[in-house]
C-alpha cells in the first residue's frame, strides 16, 4: 500500500512537472488540514527554490475563538544545498507573507507593499537540525486584514542522498508554551527522507 501511495504521489508530481529524487513523509494528525504547492509559489514567485511546499493546519487554523487559530506547520522541501541563513530567511519569508496578504486582498491593497518585518535568532539546534532559528512575524491577516503577530520556529537539514534541503517551519500567534507547538513539533519531528 505505501509503495502504491509514494507510486501515485510521484505520477501526480511527474505529471505537473515536479520530480522529487528522494521521498519524504511528514505527518498528518487527524482532523489537520493540507495543502501542497509546488515552487515558484504563486504569491511569492521571487523566492528562488524548486521543489515542493506542504502545509498542516491545525483545526482550528481559520477560527478566531480558537487556541489554534493561525496555527500550522510547513515544508520547503527544495532541491539542492542553497545557503539558507538568518538573512535569506528573512527575505524569504517578508516575500512569502507580503505575497499571501496580497494575493487574498484583490481590493483595497496596502499603500506599503514591503509590510512584513521578520525577527529570527539563531538557537541551540534542535535533533535532527543542521540549524534552527526562533523568531517574529509581523504581518497582515488576510482573514481580517488587521496587523498581527506570529512566532516562528524554524528548522533546517540537509539531506545528501537525493541532494535535497528541508526547511520546516512552525508558526503561530501563541506564545511558545502553549500546547499548539507540542503538536506541531511532533509533526517536525515525525519528517523523515525516504
């Protein structure tokens, strides 16, 4: 069943033009969301990866009376071993969450077009990490179009065989002792190349 699965999984990409030389799992717990879009991302086309993103929301992502609300995890699995660092980080994701604001916001878009500031720090690696990195979002929801704050978890490896990178990112609103991020880092945890 599960080589049938990985099967079907390379057709579906193969057929879009993704080929993936190596396989990974990342978990998905039940009731969480998915979604999985291929480089360039469509809203942020200047981040200069190829390869795959692939999302886990938590159930209660899209409720503003949930603890979970903006709450998710997600996968760059790109191909090669470009530097990835605080600074290209930073840029990355200001384009990512500019671009998700404004692809939702087709009317009335904000005079500022470069409104995401991002704050990362380095910190002790966590198992499995060639580095990891904690830090702010400071952003716009698009679901209400208020300013907003998400902390970041951020975690790089680097896997030789299949010459692939795995950037996994936790993010939410909550402080980082809430229960949210045990989920989310079990799903980090849980990411293996085949």
């Amino acid at each position: 069943m599960k080589q049938t699965l990985v099967a079907l999984c390379f057709l579906f990409f193969a057929s879009k033009g993704i080929c993936q030389q190596a396989a990974y799992t990342l978990p998905l717990p039940a009731k969480w969301g998915v979604e999985k879009i291929a480089f360039p991302i469509e809203f942020a086309p200047s981040i200069p990866y190829k390869g795959i993103e692939e999302i886990r929301f938590t159930p209660g992502w899209g409720d503003n009376k949930s603890a979970q609300y903006w709450s998710y995890t997600f996968l760059w699995f790109i191909e090669g071993a470009p530097i990835i660092n605080q600074d290209t980080l930073k840029n990355c994701l200001t384009q990512y969450y500019n671009g998700l604001y404004l692809s939702n916001q087709k009317t009335n878009p904000p005079a500022v077009k470069n409104f995401s500031q991002i704050q990362l720090k380095k910190i002790d690696k966590a198992k499995d990490d060639l580095e990891t990195y904690e830090g702010e979002i400071s952003t716009l929801n698009f679901l209400n179009k208020l300013p907003f704050t998400l902390n970041a978890k951020i975690h790089i490896r680097k896997y030789a065989a299949g010459n692939h990178t795995a950037i996994l990112f936790e993010i939410s609103p909550q402080d980082f002792k809430h229960e949210v991020w045990e989920a989310m880092g079990g799903i980090v945890d849980g990411f293996k190349v085949l």
